[in-house]
C-alpha cells in the first residue's frame, strides 16, 4: 500500500492507514475496534469507507477533547459541566489525488473533468460530516483512532515549494476514541 506512515521511529513494523466514509445519522457507519476489523471494513465489496490519503511523516495529531465549561450554582459549586467544543485530529495529507481532495475540501467541492479534477474552494468549505478511521501498526499492536460523527472545520495554509511535497494540514473536529488492541 502506498498510504503507510511511520508511527514509531526506528520500528520497521510501523505503519498507517487513514480512511473516511459519508455520515448518515440514520445509518451511521459502524466503527472498528481492532486491526482485523478495519481492514476488513475497508475491504469488503461496495463498502463506503475509502482511503483518504496518504499523509507525511510528521503523523497526526491528536487533541483528545475540547473545552468544557462549569455551570455554576449561586455558591460557586459547579453543578454539572457542557462541552463547548470538541476534540481534533489534525492530519497532514500528502497525496493530491481526487479522493484526498474531498477528505480536504468535501465531495461537493470536487468535480471530475476530462483529464483530472478541479477543486472550488472560491466560495468556502464544502465540508460535510463523515466519520473517519486512522489505523496503525506499531510491532505487534494495532492503534486505532475513530471518528463517528467528525467534520474538517480547518485548512491549514498549504505551501507551494519547489523541492517538497504540497501537505493539505486539515483538522477534523469529533468524538474521538482511541483503541490499541495487542491481537494474539
């Protein structure tokens, strides 16, 4: 696969995946909780998860929850807490090829042409909710990030150098669970 990012220096048995597939609240999609189970989510026939691109060396990153903020009672005691904002992934997209670019811009942004694709980014982001896996290997031991119900609220700036690779920088807004699974 050419989507494999290193996920522990020095580890040859290192590697990574990332995939998305469209969010439906009636239908949400079902996520994995070990290795096996997301290669075989990706795997089978006619399922909507996709790759959505290789990403750099410099991995994800992840922010496990946003704010929250107290609620306070007439004594200053907080009686219960909300969440104001959610945790992030940000996750440096290497690969320009149609699917990656509506992981980045969404799928609405995103028309196919006759050699290629264009990107209309003119009128703002095009983003849609999706749910969203990242999976690694690290020797023995399957790391997993999920996202049900995640959307890219951000586009970093993206650099236009002679001597390296464009890297769409996007920061998935969700729920994120983390799973490390150590298969026998």
């Amino acid at each position: 696969m050419n989507n494999i990012i290193s996920v522990a220096v020095g580890n040859e048995n290192a590697s990574g995946m990332f995939f998305h597939a469209p969010y439906d609240a009636a239908d949400p999609e079902t996520m994995p909780a070990t290795g096996a189970e997301v290669l075989a989510l990706i795997s089978s026939t006619g399922s909507a998860w996709k790759i959505a691109g290789a990403i750099s060396e410099d991995g994800p990153s992840w922010t496990p929850f946003g704010s929250t903020e107290g609620i306070r009672m007439w004594d200053l005691s907080i009686a219960r807490t909300v969440e104001t904002e959610k945790g992030t992934m940000t996750v440096p997209v290497i690969s320009t090829d149609a699917e990656s670019m509506k992981t980045v811009f969404g799928t609405a942004a995103v028309t196919a042409t006759g050699t290629g694709f264009t990107v209309d980014a003119s009128d703002g982001p095009k983003n849609a909710e999706e749910s969203f896996v990242l999976y690694g290997k690290d020797g023995g031991d399957d790391l997993i990030w999920t996202c049900q119900h995640g959307i890219v609220t951000d586009i970093a700036e993206v650099g236009l150098t002679p001597t390296g690779a464009l890297i769409w920088n996007i920061t998935i807004t969700g729920g994120w669970k983390f799973t490390k699974d150590t298969p026998a």
